[in-house]
C-alpha cells in the first residue's frame, strides 16, 4: 500500500489546529475500527460455532472474510479523508450544545 503524503496546512485548516485536527481524526478512526471489529465478529461467529476444538485449522470461509477485511481501507486514512473532505461535524467540549 503506497503512502500518500498530506499537506500539514491542508489538514490544520480543518480544524483550529493541527492537534485538533489530528484528535479528531483519530478518535473518527477509532469509531471506524470499533464498527469493523462488530461487524467482523458478527460475520465469523457463526463460523465459530460449527468450526471443532481444533484452532491450528483455518477454515476457508474464516480465510476468504479475513481477506476481504485486509483489502478494505484502513481506518485511520478513512478518518483523515472524511475530515479533508469536510464530512465530520465536531465541536469543542467548552462549547455548548444547542
């Protein structure tokens, strides 16, 4: 997977700072990867169930859903593309909410 680079003004003009604009984009990750865990064990639980005791055994099925989760976007570059492309909404704590 190639690394693309950002331009740090590009990501700090999202954001008041580029900390911020870091954290935001990071806890977006966070929220992506804790879906993807759900929606993976959901996926392989019926898998678990009718796999034997035996774990040194990879079933197919396991193998051919492991892949297709490796092949997806990683979350941290979905968290920081949906924040370049304006799609998170995100206040600060000292903010009131209306």
């Amino acid at each position: 997977m190639p690394i693309e680079p950002l331009e740090i003004e590009e990501v700090e003009s999202k954001a008041g700072n580029i900390y911020e604009a870091v954290v935001v984009a990071s806890k977006r990750a966070r929220q992506i990867n804790d879906e993807l865990k759900l929606e993976y064990n959901q996926r392989i639980e019926p898998l678990a169930k009718s796999d034997d005791d035996d774990d040194t055994v990879v079933s197919k099925d396991k193998m051919n859903i492991s892949v297709d989760f490796e092949k997806r976007v990683k979350p941290t570059e979905q968290g920081l593309d949906e924040l370049l492309s304006d799609e998170l909404e995100f206040r600060d704590r000292s903010e009131e909410i209306d």
